[in-house]
C-alpha cells in the first residue's frame, strides 16, 4: 500500500512541475503528509519504526520525484518518453542537473519535509 501511495504521489509531483516549468519543491510536505496517513492507514502500530520507514519512504519520494521530473524534461528535448529517458539518466548527470535545478528553498522544503515524516509518522 505504501509503494503504490508513493509511486501516485511521485506521478503527480511531477507532471505538476512538468506542467508548471519549477521543481515545486513545496509538494515533498505534502508527500511526508501522505506518507504519514498510509502508515496510519494501513496499520503501522505507532513508534520509532514507523517514524523510520516514514522518513524513509518520504526520502525515496523527494529523490523518485527529482529523478523524473529530470527524465521528463530530458526525454523531451532529446524525443524519448519518460520512462525511457528515466532509465537512460545516469546517476552523474541527474545529480549534476538536480544542484542546478534545486536552489535554497527547495533544499530548505526536503529537510522540513523529512521532519514532519518523522513527527507525523510517530
């Protein structure tokens, strides 16, 4: 249930950022919310291994979400879809186009983001 709430969440974070030009660094909060509600959702007994796996997961949301939204504007200029140019990214250029792309807040969003995983996750 968890896998399948972050891979919705990462779709949406990037076909909004795809759709607006910016990185919406803004939707990793939101991320650590829904990351939060699934584990209350499903289950999860309250405690410092559900704070964990809620960092975690939110984690994988912020790097999954950047990933993308790099293959999506790659894969446009150079004519492949986003799945292809995901897989075709390598790990050197994608970390260089996430320092140029990432400013301040947008670093300043994925630390609070993991915070309130951890708070809201417990």
């Amino acid at each position: 249930m968890l896998l399948g709430a972050c891979a919705g969440f990462v779709a949406i974070w990037v076909v909004l950022a795809w759709s607006t030009g910016s990185q919406c660094g803004w939707m990793a909060l939101f991320g650590a919310l829904d990351v939060a509600w699934i584990l209350r959702l499903s289950g999860w007994r309250p405690g410092p291994l559900r704070a964990a796996v809620g960092i975690v997961a939110t984690a994988a949301i912020v790097a999954l979400a950047n990933w993308m939204i790099i293959a999506v504007h790659m894969g446009e200029v150079m004519g492949f879809d986003p799945i292809d140019s995901a897989l075709r990214l390598g790990f050197r250029h994608a970390w260089l186009v996430v320092q140029l792309a990432n400013g301040g807040f947008e670093l300043a969003m994925a630390a609070l983001a993991l915070l309130l995983a951890a708070i809201a996750s417990r």
